[in-house]
DNA sequence: CGTATTTATTAAACTGGTTTAATAAGAAAT
DNA sequence: ATTTCTTATTAAACCAGTTTAATAAATACG
C-alpha cells in the first residue's frame, strides 16, 4: 500500500517500546524503514508471536484494522525502529480517489491472502522441524537479531522443543 | 462475491464428481445452492482436506486462482451438487465496470483475510481435541453428512487419533 | 436379504513434542 | 572482572498424538 508518499510520517521507536497495545483501536499502517518487531498476543500468561516485521514489510494488526476492533495484540520493537506511517483515514482517502488504487488495495489483500493460505498449509502439512528449517532458509538474518525462545514461539513450539530439534538436527 | 445475477449459470454434478482437478487453471467461482464438496490436495499418498463447502458459501481453488497457477487441489462432490458459477472473465469485467464493485471485491478479501487469520491462530493456539469440540460447536450438520475419516483430514489428524478424541470426551 | 465394502474403533508400540527443574553459557552493568 | 540477568541446553517424567494391524459396525448393492 504505498500510494502517495505525501501521505507518509517518519517515526521511531526505541527498543522495547511499544506502537501497539491491547485495547487499542487501530489508526495506522506501518511501513519499515529500519529495525524489527514482532506481533504477538499473550494467551494463558504466554506471549505467542504471529510474525515479526523486518525492513520492507508493511504491518498493522490488520485483523484489528479490518473489523475495527480493539486489538488483542502488542507490536513491539525488538530493536530500534524507523517507519513511515500513514493513517487509516488517508488510506481510505486514496481509496475513495481512484479505482485504480482500490484496485491495488484488492490486489494486496490477495497477495495476503496467498502468504495466508501457505502458512495454513505449512501448519497443517509440515512437521515442527520442517518448518523450523524453511524459517532458516526464507529468513535467516531474523537468527541473528531475534532471541531462539521467540522463534521457538513463532513457529509454535516451546524453547525446549526448538532446542531439541536443533540438537537432533545437529546430530546428523 | 454476487455481482450480476446475469453472469450465473447453474450447473449440476453427481456424487463423485470432481468440479476440479490438479493441473488444472481456475476458470470459475462456484456459489453453493445445494450440496457439500470437499477442497483437497493429496500430500504423499493421503488426501489432506482444505475445507468443505455447502450450502451459501462461495469458493473455488482461489489460492490458484489468484495466481494463475494449475490448481494442486480437487473439488469434489461427496453429494449431489447444484451450483451457480460464474466465470473469471465476467468476474474481471464487473471490476472494471465499477469502483463500487472492485471494493465488494476487496471488501471479500478483507472478509477471507479475518477468516484464514483465526484459522492460523486455533491452529497454533487450539488443542485437536478444542478445534474438534469447536467444529462441532460451529458446524454440527458436517457430522450427519461427511464421513469422519474426513473430518479427522480437516482438522489435521489421522482417524485413529480422532477417534480417541471422541472416546476421550465421551467418557467424561 | 446376505454378502461385500467402507468406515470407525480399539490395542500396542512408538514418537515428538510437553512440563518442570537444574545447569550452563552469554550479555550487560557496575 | 565479578556479579547479575537473560537466554539456551539438558534431563526426566509425561502426554497426545502417530503407525500398524485386527476387529467391529455401518452401508451399499447384486
């Protein structure tokens, strides 16, 4: 979604801070210049982390932003963060300005779409340490500015269980 | 997505069936008057159920679809099946006749989009034994009409250990 | 109908994760 | 450098699933 760019505002955010929290309503789209962060909910007392965004990624708590709900989610920053932001009213602005880019807007949602339904079927077809070794290969800068125990968590497993997969991996 | 009732044609196909097959591109969206089809791939050897669809929902391989692909998937009647479809072309006419109707088409996604996210989240989130009890909770007729053997494919186990859940649960 | 086929259950052995707890290793801070 | 805090590994007991195979129940059909 990157339409105009007059649209955009620079922020930053410091390690640890956090640009969203439970109970917010969604205002933003988020674009990353710079830095890491990672989306998560925390259920029975866990943090469990859906995805982290790392530079290149557009990001909000779409499924919050969509049905404009208070977010059950945290966004926070891992490290220190550059984005550009643009406001939900601009987007719907630009929406309202053009088919064209309602048409990009459409088309973006399938483009999530296509990632959604492959991680669907990763979930459902492939066994923990398979995708803990398509993470490796897809994203392997994230091993080095991510802790394990967070990975371990996004690929929906407990620390010890990613410990003992790369053991066993190791072993071979 | 149901546009101009113009661009519906009904077309009928047996128990057995297939509305689709590997190897093929997606030419059509379906709307399901009457009956139940089952969206699957066979992942070495063993069939792996996607979804089933019945009555009022719209669907087509979309994952292929949206990306022009050869579908990896069946669509297959396991009743006898009325449908609407509606052709790809007619689809991308309607969106290029009308602004309106090309944010019906993102508004639809939107909608996939908030259905494929809670999806990920039971199943990173929910125990087989939850995702069983809230399949039965949320589509109670599916257990009158699809063997369980299905069922067990859907939520992404084997009938054995499906079968141990339902014993589990009854014995309580 | 009775027989054949499909579907569901059960048992037994196994597996890849879990939990809890202890320990070790690494990073940050005074 | 030593301490402190965080992160990662290991071990042990456990658990919810798996696979394979046998059996039972339900369904279809000649």
């Amino acid at each position: 979604m990157e339409f105009g760019l007059r649209f955009y505002k620079k922020r930053t955010f410091k390690k640890g801070d956090f640009l969203l929290k439970p109970g917010q309503y969604i205002e933003h789209f988020y674009f990353m210049k710079q830095g890491c962060v990672s989306y998560y909910t925390i259920e029975n007392g866990t943090s469990q982390v859906m995805e982290f965004y790392t530079e290149g990624y557009f990001f909000t708590d779409l499924y919050a932003y969509i049905q404009e709900i208070p977010s059950a989610s945290y966004l926070e920053a891992l490290e220190d963060v550059t984005v550009y932001s643009i406001t939900k009213a601009d987007v719907q602005k630009v929406f309202d300005h053009s088919h064209q880019l309602e048409r990009f807007g459409r088309l973006s949602m399938q483009r999530t779409f296509v990632i959604n339904f492959q991680r669907i079927n990763d979930l459902r077809n492939l066994s923990n340490q398979e995708r803990y070794l398509q993470l490796l290969k897809k994203r392997p800068e994230l091993f080095q500015r991510v802790p394990q125990y967070l990975i371990a968590s996004y690929l929906g497993i407990t620390p010890v269980g990613l410990s003992k997969i790369r053991k066993r991996l190791s072993e071979k």
